[in-house]
C-alpha cells in the first residue's frame, strides 16, 4: 500500500448550527490507518 502525508477530522452538526470540529495530523501513513483513525475519532 502506498503512504502519503495523512489527516483525519470532522463536524457536528444539530439542525443546520455548527456544534464543534476538529482535526488530526497522522503524518505518514497508508490510507487503511487513516480511515481507522477517522473511526476511532
């Protein structure tokens, strides 16, 4: 599997209010531990 510079994040959202966000760098690694990543978070 190729590896690349990766980050994960995301938005909440209640009735079109933006709640909070947020975002991680993960460095290098493959596209398999960034979706991991983004599910744990």
């Amino acid at each position: 599997m190729a590896a690349g510079v990766t980050a994960t994040g995301g938005a909440m959202y209640k009735q079109g209010d933006w709640i909070f966000g947020f975002n991680q760098y993960l460095g290098v690694c493959s596209i398999f531990y960034t979706e991991l990543w983004g599910i744990l978070d």
